[in-house]
C-alpha cells in the first residue's frame, strides 16, 4: 500500500512538472512543442572550483553599486539598488535595461511581469533561474520606467562590465536596444540587431526583445522564440 501511495505521489509531481513546462512553452509563446532530442547536458553553469573568489568580487561590487551616488537623483529616490542574481558560473548571462518599480522594491532583477515572462521563457528553453545570471545596465530605477540616460548608462557602464568580466559568461543575451547597444556600444536598433551573433571579450552575445516589449507586443513571442533556439543550440541544449 505505502508502495502504491508513494507512486502516486510520484505521478502527480510528475503531472505538475508537464503542466509547468507546458505553461512556460505557452507563455513564451511556442504554439508547437519542440522536438524531443537528447538530454540537455547539466553543465550550464561551470565546475564549483571556478567559483573561487568570483563570489567575494561579486560581493564587493554589490557593496560598492549600493553605496553609488553617480547619479544623485536616482540615488535620492532609490529604495534599493538591484545588482543582479544567479550563480558566479554562469555559462549564460541576460543582460536588461533598468529596474522598474518591483525590482526597486526588493532589490532583485526581473520579479515584475516582464521578470515573470522572463522566467517562463527560460523555463521553455528547460533551464532554471539558478542556472543563469541576470543582470541590468542601471542599478538605479528611473523615474516613470524611462530609458536611462546616456549619463546614467556612462556611470554604470564600470559596474555591469565588472560584474561580467568577474562571471566570464560564455554567452550574453541582451534584452532588448538599451541592453544590446550599451554593451555593443552600438546605435542599431534591436530589430536590426536580432538575429546576428556578435562577441564582447571572449562571450558570445546574442539580442532578443525585452519581455516588457512582449507583453506589449505578445506576436513577437515567435521571435524570441526563434533567437532562443538559436542561443540553446549554441549552448548545447536540446529543445
């Protein structure tokens, strides 16, 4: 009996883990399911010995984003600054643009409905969060969600191309034209840029549309959709 309850109980999580795959597929808008290939490798993020004083960096840069004044009226009207979230050994990084109001609120990357959106599409791609780095080009909000400033990107260029340098992505996704063109420091749109691999030290970058785009703009979840499969291909996950 306790055999056949314990199965059951197996079954079920079984079902729930299906139905949250198939939420995030419909969420990042896969309208057909991938094909099924091989496993996916589990070495998305890099050996634990790699790790060595990557974390004490990471720890002394957030101490030092927290204390920044560069941008003093961002900084007056901050409730928190939000450096970023993931493991040290990511193989992966995605790179946004700047905290809204949720993110400003708890001080992590990516909790509103964009960041939720986020989280599906990385689970369609069959990673999870803690398998990835997120990041932002601002550590500040700005008011009303506007883009940053070329100032405030100047400011804060030093503390997202630090926190990449100490993580040594093999892969960035930048999310969106604020994201892709402060890192490629280039004046290309997204549109333009989608599609195409470029380099940033030694990672391989790819752009996409920012979630908040798509939550505007749901048919665009086909091209996100499309640059993923790119970037897990190169990553070496099966989709």
């Amino acid at each position: 009996m306790a055999g056949r309850d314990e199965a059951a109980r197996g079954g079920r999580a079984s079902a729930r883990q299906v139905a949250r795959r198939l939420e995030s597929l419909v969420a990042a808008g896969v309208t057909d399911l991938p094909k099924r290939g091989r496993r996916r490798p589990p070495a998305v993020t890099k050996p634990v010995t790699v790790a060595v004083g990557k974390d004490e960096q990471l720890r002394v840069l957030r101490e030092e984003v927290a204390a920044c004044r560069r941008c003093e009226p961002l900084a007056r009207a901050r409730a928190h600054t939000v450096f970023g979230s993931g493991p040290a050994t990511a193989r992966l990084c995605f790179l946004g643009e700047a905290p809204g109001a949720d993110e400003d609120a708890s001080g992590e990357p990516f909790v509103g409905r964009a960041g939720q959106l986020l989280t599906k599409i990385i689970e369609a791609c069959t990673l999870t969060r803690d398998e990835v780095y997120i990041l932002n080009v601002l550590k500040c909000r700005p008011p009303e969600n506007r883009a940053p400033l070329p100032e405030e990107t100047a400011n804060c260029r030093g503390y997202f191309e630090r926190q990449l340098e100490v993580i040594a992505p093999e892969f960035i996704c930048c999310l969106g034209t604020t994201a892709a063109q402060a890192l490629l420091e280039t004046e290309e749109k997204i549109g333009k840029l989608r599609g195409r691999w470029f380099s940033w030290r030694s990672a391989q970058v790819l752009c996409t549309y920012h979630p908040s785009y798509l939550l505007r703009n749901p048919a665009a979840k086909r091209d996100v959709w499309d640059d993923m499969k790119l970037l897990m291909a190169k990553l070496g996950v099966d989709l």
